[in-house]
C-alpha cells in the first residue's frame, strides 16, 4: 500500500435528492493539489473538511451548513483519497441510495492519481476513552486502521462486527450498508425539518416488527454505523492509523472522539 497522498486523476459530478432537505442537489469533486486536503465549496465560501467547521452532528453530520457529509467522506477516506474539491449546490451532500456505493463508484471511475508527497499519519499513544450512558467509544494504539463496533436495535437485535480497512473490501463490505430509521419518526423528523427526502429507495426503514424493506446485509445497520464512524473520523484531516472499539455511539460521540485524538496528538 502507498504511504504518498492521493487525488482524483479527473473530475466527477452526481446529482439527487437531499435526505433531509428533500431537494434536488448536485456535488462536483475536482482534483486538488497535495497538502490542501478536502474541502468543500458552497458560493464563494471554502470549508475545509476538519472537525471545527462542524455546525450539527443531529441525525447526521453538517460540516459549515452542509448537511450529511459523512457518507462521502467515508468513501474518501476508505479509498485513500487525501486532496479533493467538493463543490456543493443545495443544502447538503445527495442521498443517492442512502449508501456511500454510488460515491465509491464514482470515485473508482474518476480514478484516483498517487502525488509526491507523503502521507501524514497520526498514531495514538495511548488509548482515548469515551462513555456516555450505555455508549462506549475507545481508540486504541494500533499499526493499520479496524473498527470493532456493537449496537443494538429493537426488535432485530445485538449486531457486531470488525472491520480492518487494510484487509477487508469497504467497497463491497461496508460502503453498500445504507442510513436507516424507524417509521414512528418519521413524521417528528419532518415536523423538525428532517428526513423530507427519506424513502424506501435511499433508507432502510424498521417498524416494531423488523425491517419494512430488504435489508442488503443480515447486519446492515452494524455496517453502516461503522460507515458513517469512518466519514466522521475523515474530519481529523489526515489518515489516522488506531483500533476503534464502539459501542452504540453516534455522530456527536464520534465528533468528541476526533476532537480528542486531535488534542492528545
């Protein structure tokens, strides 16, 4: 594996409907000169992909007012992409199939152009903990990068896996796994601006009794929690080499965890 950073070797554009907003939306990813990291444009304004540009971490995380960035900045970070451009049009990243396939696809179609300049790790030296009630998220001194990750949901279940990026496939294993929620919230959702766009084409939707639609994996939501885990651990701005170990956390613990990586680093 390369230890030189990476881009895009050309530009793509995707297109569709926000998940929350529930209106058509369109991003443009350019390639970007090495050391300039990921970043985001809306207007005229740049926000870097970093954890302190971000605005809201409910039901998602918003980056400078962009909304659910991270199933794109998963799918940068699994494949290594370190330098890119990402115009945005609407009020947040497309939902596509609720996934971050249709983004490795495209980014596996644009191709991805090795640079000069060598990758910046950043190692832990000791482990960094975190609990709030029945949440528990840990990172570990480790060599490559593996998530260990539990939740439970009624009425499907205790789900866990682990998944090390280095030797597992994000692209077929984990990047298909799609956002999920319960019917009963839908309408709360939307009554607080939320989930407008959400449907049985970009969602994987439970009710009391189990799964409304097919799920794509027995352990889809495991899955995607770890998914959604590694587009939030992309706001630390560098590939982070570290054992995470967690326990039904969500996008603010996540955005806790990065804070203190960041501060022990």
């Amino acid at each position: 594996m390369s230890d030189r950073q990476k881009t895009l070797a050309a530009a793509f554009q995707l297109s569709g409907v926000g998940i929350h907003s529930g209106q058509e939306t369109t991003l443009q990813c350019l390639p970007a000169p090495e050391n300039s990291g990921i970043v985001f444009e809306k207007g005229k304004k740049q926000i870097p992909a970093l954890i302190q540009n971000i605005t809201d971490t409910k039901r998602g995380t918003s980056l400078g007012g962009i909304l659910v960035v991270e199933h794109l900045l998963s799918a940068f970070f699994a494949l290594g992409v370190d330098n890119v451009r990402i115009k945005v049009s609407g009020a947040e990243i497309p939902a596509m199939d609720g996934s971050s396939q249709p983004f490795v696809e495209a980014i596996q179609s644009a191709g991805i152009k090795e640079q000069s300049s060598p990758k910046t790790y950043i190692e832990l030296s000791a482990p960094i903990r975190i609990e709030e009630k029945d949440a528990k998220l840990e990172a570990l001194p480790y060599s490559g990068f593996m998530v260990d990750f539990m939740v439970n949901f009624s009425p499907v279940g205790t789900q866990k896996l682990v998944f090390d990026l280095q030797k597992g496939d994000y692209a077929g294993e984990i990047a298909p796994a799609r956002t999920f929620g319960c019917s009963e919230e839908i309408e709360a959702l939307k009554q607080q601006g939320l989930g407008r766009g959400a449907s049985l084409e970009n969602s994987l939707v439970l009710n009391q009794s189990g799964y409304i639609n097919l799920p794509r994996f027995k352990d889809e939501l495991v899955r995607h929690k770890i998914l959604d885990l590694i587009g939030d651990l992309a706001l630390l701005g560098r590939p982070l080499r570290a054992k995470i170990k967690a326990v039904k956390s969500g996008h603010k613990m996540n955005a806790e965890l990065v804070r203190r990586i960041l501060n022990n680093g």
